[in-house]
C-alpha cells in the first residue's frame, strides 16, 4: 500500500519484517546511507532488525578502494546495531555508470506490537523527530562541497556533512514504542510533505500541520537556497514522522534521551491536508 515500506511474515504471534531499498549516492558515504535507510523501515514498524544482505553492483572505472569503503562502513554499522550481513553479492557491471547498493532487512517483532504507515486516527497528533532534510543535506554538502564553500560559511559546510551520522531513527523509533504510537513512518523520498501524503493517504484521515513547527536545522535552509530547492521535500531519513494521541508526552519523553522532537499538527476526519504557515492556507497536493 501507499508508504507501507516493510512486508510482514507472520505465521505465529512472532511476525518477520522484511524491507529492500535500492541507494545511490557518492560513494563517500553510500554504506552508512543504504544500512540506514532499511534499518529505518524497519525500526517504523517497530520491529529489531536481526540482519542484511547486500548487494553491490559498481561500474567498470570502479576502484578496490570504494568498495572497501563501503564494506567498512556497512561493517561498522552493523557492529554497533548488533546487526548480522547475512550475505548478499558483489559485481561490476557495465549497465550502471554509478556504484548501486541495495540493502534487504529482516526484522521481527511480536504480530500484536506491529506499526504500519495506514495506522493513523482522527484526532491524533503529529509528532516529526529531529530535524527534517537531514539526509539530502549531508548528500548535498559532501557531493558539492567545494561549490558550496565557495558561497557559504565552511562552518556550515563542514557541519552540514555530519549530518550524515544522525541518520539512524533506530532509537527515536524504539522511545516511541515505549510510549506507544498508532503509525510511523521514517521521512525519506519527497521530504515531509512525502511522509505526510502517504500516512495521510494510507490511513485515509484528513491533517492539519503548522509549516513553523517543522523542525529544520539552519544549515538546511542554507544549503537548499543555493541550489533553489524545496526543504520540506529534501531526502529527509533521520526524521520519523509519529501519529499517536497526547504527543506532547512523546516530545517530552523524547527530549528526555536527548532527541529533537515537535508536534507539527493533527489528524482529522475530512479528507483535506491543510499546511498552515502565519495566517495563510494552502492543500498538501
């Protein structure tokens, strides 16, 4: 379905949680991306995830080099979430000008403590962890980084780079299941109003969300103006977007381990999604 990122075996009350995701990215840091991102799918389920496999397919130019670098990242990664490579495949292949990672994650998770995307309740808030546009900005700054120093700040630069180690929303999520949510959704393509299209769609209620109160980090804004793009839809992972009733609670209990939290809005029983920012109005499309 719409936003539904995982597959789920449950056979017994013990469900398996699959999720597969193909990345592309400067090879700096395509590892620490492509674990990141599926690791994230599943964490929105709710489910811990076990192991990986990955498959690398890299073109002909290709040095041993990069792939060690991805290797090591993948590794190290793995090490700190306990996390097993279960297996996967490596290749070089004419058909791709640029190296392509795709990482599968198996998770589990008890069947009745599954979280979906479609979860979503008229009358709950919208709680959005950490900053938005997270992931696009340390892609942007490492893929340019000699442009953007040539216009802004290197302290801006510098630091916009680093964002590519809060990408993980493995512990915001596992805070989140404490408390107990109705949906969740890890903030990826099309940015926020992405993720708020697709919970808002598969769960079929209507939102209302304040622009204002979109957590966005300075150093995004920068970034995105030099390059005229849209914040609010950048390659967003780090995020996870939580529907649950009394979020206020959440946020508190969220800053309390030293995570960024917001609520960003409600859901409602019509079919409109409303984005509000001073006094004006228009439809999230």
């Amino acid at each position: 379905g719409v936003g539904e990122d995982c597959a789920v075996l449950a056979p017994t009350e013990n469900a398996l949680v699959l999720s597969t995701d193909p990345i592309t990215a400067s090879a700096k840091e395509i590892g620490t991306i492509a674990f990141h991102i599926t690791a994230n799918d599943i964490a929105s389920s709710g489910a811990e995830l076990v192991g990986i496999l990955l498959t690398i397919i890299m073109p002909p130019n290709s040095e041993e080099g990069e792939l060690k670098q991805i290797m090591d990242d993948v590794s190290q990664l793995t090490a700190e979430y306990d996390v097993e490579i279960l297996g996967g495949h490596t290749e070089v292949s004419a058909v791709v000008n640029q190296t392509l990672v795709s990482v599968t994650g198996i998770g589990r998770i008890a069947k009745d403590k599954l979280v979906t995307t479609k979860g979503l309740k008229p009358g709950q808030d919208l709680v959005v962890t950490k900053w938005i546009g997270l992931e696009g900005t340390s892609i942007i700054a490492t893929e340019f980084e000699k442009e953007l120093k040539k216009r802004l700040p290197v302290s801006i630069v510098d630091e916009s780079k680093k964002f590519a180690s809060l990408l993980s929303v493995v512990k915001d999520s596992r805070v989140a299941m404490q408390v107990g949510v109705s949906a969740m959704h890890d903030v990826t393509e099309g940015g926020i109003f992405g993720a708020l299209w697709e919970m808002a769609e598969a769960s079929g209620v209507g939102l209302c969300v304040d622009l204002k109160k979109i957590p966005i980090r300075q150093e995004t804004i920068e970034v995105c103006e030099i390059f005229d793009l849209n914040p609010y839809k950048l390659h967003a992972d780090g995020a996870v977007l939580i529907g649950i009733r009394g979020g206020e609670a959440l946020v508190q209990r969220l800053r309390n381990e030293g995570f960024m939290a917001e609520v960003i809005g409600q859901t409602n029983s019509g079919n409109d999604r409303l984005l509000y920012s001073g006094g004006s109005a228009r439809y999230l499309e």
